[in-house]
C-alpha cells in the first residue's frame, strides 16, 4: 500500500503545470461533448495548446486550451473576418474555453501574441473553420452532459493618451485657421449681412413706415440772437420764432409697466427676443400717437427696451 502511495506522489511530483492543464482541459471535453476529435496537440518550451472539435448541447464547435509556461508571457486573440476579439483568462492568464458560441461565423484565426504585442508565428493549426454537425464524425465519444459556451468579444481599440493629445491639437488648429479666415474674408459669421440678421434696424423701420415720422414731435428753435431781419424791397419781412410744436406738458402717462403686462407683452427687457422687442416698440409708438403717454416717457422706455 505505501509503495501504491509512493508511487501516484511520485508521479504527481514528475507530472508538469501544462500536463495538468491539458490532462482538466480533455477530461472537461470528454465530460461536455458527445463525440469530438483532436485538432492541435502542441507543446514548446514557451507555451502549450489545445484545439478540440466537436458537438456539444447539439451544437458543432471547438474547444480551446493555452497554457503559458511563464505565466502571462502569451496571450492569444480571435480574428474574425478581420476584426480581433477575445475571451477572458484566467488569474495567471492561461485560456479555458470548453466550447466558442458560434454565431455566423465562417472561420475564426486563432491569433497567439507575447506580452509585448509580438505576433506569434506557429507550425501547428490555428484556424478554426465552420463545420456541419449533422455529418461529423469524431475520433472519441464523451459523456454528452454539456457545458457552458462562451461568447467572444470585440477587441476595442486603445488610444494612446500623446495621440489624443495631437488629434486635439491638429482639429483645434484646424478650427482656429478656419475662424482667422473667415474673419479675414468677412464670411460666415462675421459677414455683415449675417450680423445684421435679427437685429432691428430702427431707421430703415422709420422710412419703410412714413406715417409713423410724418409729424415731426418738434422743430428746431431759433435763439434770438440769431434772428435777423430781411428786408424785401423797402418793406422789412417779418421774422417769427419757431416754436415746438409737439407739447405733451398736459399728458397725464399711463403705466407702461401695467399696460405692457395686460396686453401680453414680456416686461423684462432683457429676456426678450429681438422680435418681441419690435413688436413692444411699436406698442409703445402707438401709445405715444395716441397721447397716452408723454414723448420724454416714450423715448425713456425706447432707450430701457434697447439697453444691452
């Protein structure tokens, strides 16, 4: 009995990492698959794989091992239809996949890279191609109790944080060369025409609606001083003062505030729109033309309203 016991310690002791590995990878395949056969049985000073192909839960797939011999020097990658993806290893970064979850694939390229990125270039079988469960035909015959399959994911892209950098730099370069030139050519938005848009131009209003100036509020008065007297032939032409003609002394101003409020209008200035602004101007010309307010309220409340 301890020559029994003497003998499995001994053959545990001579028995390597990858033995072990591969030894749980086939008994886990034979446990899984209903029949499948082996495709790639390899082993070299720096890794060790193994691909199995077979059916499982009714479906045709491969099976995967890969072993590193220094923990986490290797790593290997899928490519399908060009576009890389991967699997999750494990805690030292050696790879157990009992079954791939074949989606539309036609052929998946088993990629094996170093630590540094180095590509692999192996002499053993690392393309994986579809296949039709209905006529294979394996080597060996399992247990058939299935078995979890796992999916791959895309490999995302990484960007280099320096490289980000630049790319910034080169758009807001490019952003800042496209502004200077617009300035220089007077284009875009410092085009004059494009800076007038929205804006209220109160004399080209004043000329496009004549009835609303055709009464002047006053007239110009002539200082004393300055009135002379003409004479036409032997008779003196009499002179007058010009006066105002526009008198508001008696007007009694409403509440503009109140009157604005009640009509609808917004009575914070600085929350209105250009076009709201318009239409409280002529509002406020109404009421001036009307006698409702005074002419020295009407141009306070003009000059609140256009206040920047």
């Amino acid at each position: 009995m301890s020559k029994i016991l003497m003998f499995l310690i001994g053959f545990m002791l001579l028995s390597t990492p990858q033995e072990i590995n591969k030894d749980k990878f086939f008994d886990d395949v034979n446990n899984a698959y209903t029949e499948y056969k082996v495709v790639t049985d390899y082993t070299s000073e720096a890794y060790s794989l193994q691909i199995v192909k077979g059916i499982i839960d009714n479906q045709a797939t491969y099976g995967i091992s890969f072993f590193s011999i220094r923990a986490s020097d290797y790593y290997i990658h899928f490519e399908i239809d060009g576009v890389a993806y991967k699997t999750k290893p494990d805690s030292r970064g050696d790879y157990q996949v009992l079954a791939i979850k074949w989606r539309s694939y036609e052929q998946i390229k088993l990629k094996i890279y170093s630590k540094d990125g180095q590509p692999q270039s192996s002499t053993h079988s690392t393309v994986l191609e579809k296949f039709d469960k209905n006529t294979f035909i394996g080597d060996k015959a399992g247990l058939g109790n299935g078995g979890s399959l796992t999916t791959l994911k895309k490999v995302e892209p990484i960007i280099d944080f320096n490289v980000y950098i630049i790319i910034s730099l080169v758009i807001t370069g490019i952003c800042f060369v496209i502004i200077i030139a617009l300035a220089i050519v007077k284009r875009g938005m410092f085009s004059k025409e494009r800076r007038k848009e929205g804006v209220f131009d109160f004399k080209n209003f004043l000329e496009a609606n004549p009835t609303l100036h055709g009464n002047d509020d006053w007239i110009e008065v002539k200082p004393e001083s300055e009135i002379e007297e003409k004479v036409i032939g032997d008779k003196p032409k009499e002179v007058y003062n010009k006066g105002y003609r526009y008198f508001d002394d008696d007007i009694i101003s409403i509440d503009i505030q109140k009157h604005l409020q009640d009509a609808g209008f917004v009575v914070d200035y600085f929350l209105a729109s250009d076009e709201e602004k318009n239409m409280i101007m002529l509002e406020l010309m109404h009421l001036k033309n009307e006698r409702k307010i005074s002419n020295d309220v009407y141009l306070e409340e003009i000059y609140k309203l256009w206040k920047k």
